[in-house]
C-alpha cells in the first residue's frame, strides 16, 4: 500500500487530508511540525509527502532542505501545499527541488491528481534504476574487472592513476587558440588505458563519480594556477565536464567558491561543460545551480547539442553561454543535406540567443571551411589537434 506523509501544523486541515486519503485507500502517517515530520520521512520512509511552507520552527523549505540533502531521503516525491500564490514562492519551492506545489484551498481532484501524477513517475524512475542495476550485476566479466578496479582505486584515492588532456578550441576568425577542453582518461596498471568513455558510465552509476569530479576540478584549477604563475598572461578558458550527480549536491557551489579562491582563479578561468540529459534529469535543480554559477561569472556550455532534451524546449529559457555542437553532427556535414541544415540551423539560432558556437569533432577541411562559411564561432577536433599533455598545451599556446 502506498504510504504518504503529511506534515501540517493546521489540526483540521490535517485531518480533513488524512480524511481524504484514508478514503481512496493510502496508508497515512501524520506530523504536526517540521521537525517531527522531518523524523517520520527518515524513519518511515514514505512513498510520498504533502507539505505545509508556512509551519512553526522549522517551515516547509527547511523540512524539503534537508529530506534533499540526506541520500536515504533525497528521492522521495514532495508536495507542496500553501496558501501563497505568488510566483516567487513557487519558483523558490521547485528551485529546492519541490515536485509539485498546490495552492491553498484545492479541489479533492486536483490533490489526488497530483498525487497520481508523482506517483507514476516515481515508479517509472524506479524501473529504470532497476533495469540499470540488473545490467548492472550481468556485466561482461571484463566490465565487471573494470567496476572493481575502478572502485579501488578512487576509494583508495589513487587518483595519479587518471590521465589530464586539454584540447585546444580554436578561433574560426582569427585561427588562434581562445580556450580548451580538460578530458580524462585512465591509465591502469592492470587494465591498461582505459578511455573516459568506458569507466565514467560506470562511476556515474555507482556514486563513484563524485569524488573524481572533485579530483578533476581541483586538478583543473591547480593546472590553471600554474599556467598563470609560469606563463603570465594565460589568458585561456578551460572547460570542466561536471557530471549531474555532482552538480545536483548541495554544497557543489561553496566548493566552486572554495576552489577559485584556493588556487586564486578568477570565476572567468574555468567553463562548466554539461551534457543536455544532465540538465534535464532533475530540471529545476539544475537550473537553479546554473543560475548560481552564472551569478559567480562561471561560464556554462551544453556538450554535444542536438543529441538530447534540450534541443526540443526553448533554449533561451537555459542559463548557458556556450552551445557545443555535437559532432555526430559535424561529422560529414558537407555531404549529409540533412545534417547541414540542422548545423546552420543551431548556429543561427544560438547567434540569436547571443551564444557562443562551437563545433565539436571537426576532422577534415571541408568541414572546418562549411563551419567558417555559415559563422561558426570555433572549433576543436582532430584537424586541428588532439587532446595535449599540459606541457604540450603550453607550447601550442
């Protein structure tokens, strides 16, 4: 039986819901405060909570805080119900990470829809998580070596194992190098090189990505520092892919802030790539941390374009800076009709958002020359240079 929490101060209101849910057959359990509500999700684990904003001690934005910020309770569906109206309530609820938000007094149909609603996509998600698990415990047994030694070796934080490369982005205009990428790769002693694209599906699917992304900011920013002190004026932008399990934490923009003053970078120095199914897995978060790091003056880039989500809802509503255009796209771009159009299309409408554009993976003349006739802002791909060792960087710089 699906169980649900309600936390509301208002004794009548309370029962009227409890009434109400009680009578299409929900398991209920009740809390008349924040504070005992915030003990009963932890404790009883609920399929889902309706939750007053205006309540003594604790209020309904400190229960949604911290039920986020707790791994065991982080995921449970969440509704908020209040008598505020106004689009700042609303907006600030749902950028916590609120589901939903009903607006006081609401019909028996609204609540039950809502409900309905979460619900199904709470199961749906579930099912997914559980296909992933199950592919998860079938993996090839060199996969399954993989997920071993991966784990090892972060827990046992021998992160020198793990391989810095920049690629340089090129000016189409000017031809000269304006920024670069950071990528990853891994060099074990027992798998041998392992690409970026083999093991962080892996880390994301397992937690591990945490902790490697916070190894790969630092160690991003520490190169920059040095950079800064040995060549001057190092005046390049370089871009770090953040995973969306990292960006999603709580204390992910403190440590951006901790990490710039620690290594005396300026918030422009570094770039925060994601990829467009990062964004919308948990949307409103996401957003939400997007608008914080555009505040600090971090620049923000969408990866591979046209692949994902994003390319189907209104890119202006995105607080980026940066469209990368992915290179399944670049790729054949002068001969594939379908392709280009798509190509001119994304740079056009990006220079009417007043974006940056970039092509990703361009390998031959023909496409960099394509590129350069519909004004593609720059470039990175193999034509111009693989990914470099730091040092090599400098030369190339």
């Amino acid at each position: 039986m699906t169980k649900i929490l309600v936390i509301e101060d208002e004794e009548s209101v309370r029962e009227n819901l409890l009434d109400l849910l009680d009578a299409e057959d929900f398991d209920t359990i009740a809390a008349a405060n924040g504070k005992i509500g915030v003990n009963l999700a932890c404790s009883e684990f609920p399929d889902l909570i309706l939750c007053d904003v205006m309540m003594p001690e604790i209020d309904g934005y400190g229960v949604l805080s911290t039920l986020r910020q707790d791994p065991t309770t982080a995921t449970i569906p969440f509704i908020f119900l209040t008598a505020k109206s106004a689009k700042f309530d609303f907006r600030q609820g749902m950028d916590m990470g609120a589901d939903d938000y009903l607006t006081k007094p609401f019909t028996r149909a609204e609540l039950l829809s809502a409900i309905v609603n979460r619900l199904e996509k709470q199961a749906n998600l579930k099912k997914y998580l559980l296909s992933t698990q199950t592919a998860l415990q079938t993996l090839s047994p060199k996969m399954q070596l993989l997920e071993m030694n991966l784990s090892q070796v972060i827990q046992e934080e021998n992160f020198q194992e793990f391989e810095l490369s920049y690629q340089p982005i090129i000016s189409v205009a000017s031809g000269k190098i304006i920024a670069a990428e950071s990528l990853l790769r891994w060099q074990s002693p027992e798998l041998g090189l392992v690409s970026a694209g083999e093991f962080l599906p892996l880390a994301e699917s397992t937690g591990l990505i945490i902790p490697l992304d916070n190894w790969l900011l630092k160690s991003v920013c520490e190169q920059i520092n040095r950079w800064q002190n040995h060549l001057g004026m190092f005046s390049l932008s370089i871009a770090v892919n953040v995973s969306h399990t990292l960006l999603i934490q709580a204390n992910f923009i403190p440590q951006i802030i901790k990490i710039l003053e620690n290594y005396n970078l300026a918030p422009q120095d570094i770039e925060i790539e994601l990829n467009e199914s990062a964004i919308m897995q948990d949307f409103n978060s996401v957003i939400s941390t997007m608008n914080q790091l555009q505040s600090l003056g971090v620049s923000i880039a969408i990866n591979e374009f046209g692949l994902g989500y994003s390319s189907v809802i209104s890119l202006k509503e995105l607080p980026i800076n940066t469209l990368k255009i992915g290179r399944y796209f670049i790729h054949n771009v002068t001969v594939n009709q379908e392709k280009s159009e798509i190509t001119k299309s994304l740079i056009k409408m990006a220079h009417n958002l007043h974006l940056q554009v970039i092509a990703e993976g361009v390998a031959t003349e023909a496409e960099l020359s394509f590129l350069r006739e519909h004004n593609c802002d720059a470039v990175q791909g193999s034509l111009l240079s693989h990914p470099l060792p730091a040092a090599e960087l400098e030369n190339f710089f």
